[in-house]
C-alpha cells in the first residue's frame, strides 16, 4: 500500500461581501468535525485577495477516508450554511510534483 495522500481540493466562489462567513465557517468544521475524522491529515483554507473565492487544500490517508467525511451527518450539517455563502467544485488526485525553495 502507498504511503501517498489523497488530495482533496474544494474550490468555492463566493457571494461578494461573504468571504470571511465563509472562511469562518469552514475553520468551525475543520477545528470541530474534520480534525477529528479517520484518515484526514491535513487542511489549508486559502483566500482570494479579491474576495471572491477561497480554496480548501487537504490532504487524506485515502479516497475512502474522504468519501466517510462526505456521509458524516456533522459534516452534512454544515452543506447547507456553505451552499448559501459559496458554490462549489471539488476534485480529488494525487501529488504528481512538488518543488520547494527553503530561505
């Protein structure tokens, strides 16, 4: 079995005036459900400059781990704050290349 994550990136266009809602939003789920589920690993919350978006970056154990957070009715719960602030697609991959320049 690989030891590579799933990467799981939520793209949301956001209703102007919205953004911070939103980000405070999804910190609530990240800090209270998501942290808490098996499998997950990581998470980064990435806003626009502009206001008009913000990324969610996640990295997960497997697809199966985020297919579970998906049907977790806690996460569930929170679907219908997000759709009211933000659309949203999302896709899931792998880590093909990765540069780093340290200092």
């Amino acid at each position: 079995m690989s030891n590579e994550s799933v990467i799981l990136i939520n793209l949301l266009k956001v209703e102007p005036g919205k953004q911070d809602a939103l980000i405070a939003l999804l910190k609530q789920s990240t800090e209270t459900v998501i942290c808490t589920l098996h499998g997950w690993k990581t998470t980064r919350l990435i806003a626009a400059k502009d206001g008009a978006g913000v990324v969610i970056y996640s990295e997960w154990e497997t697809a199966e781990s985020v297919e579970a957070m998906r049907s977790d009715p806690r996460m569930k719960a929170y679907f219908p704050q997000v759709s009211e602030l933000a659309s949203l697609d999302s896709m899931m991959g792998s880590a093909v290349f990765s540069e780093t320049r340290w200092g």
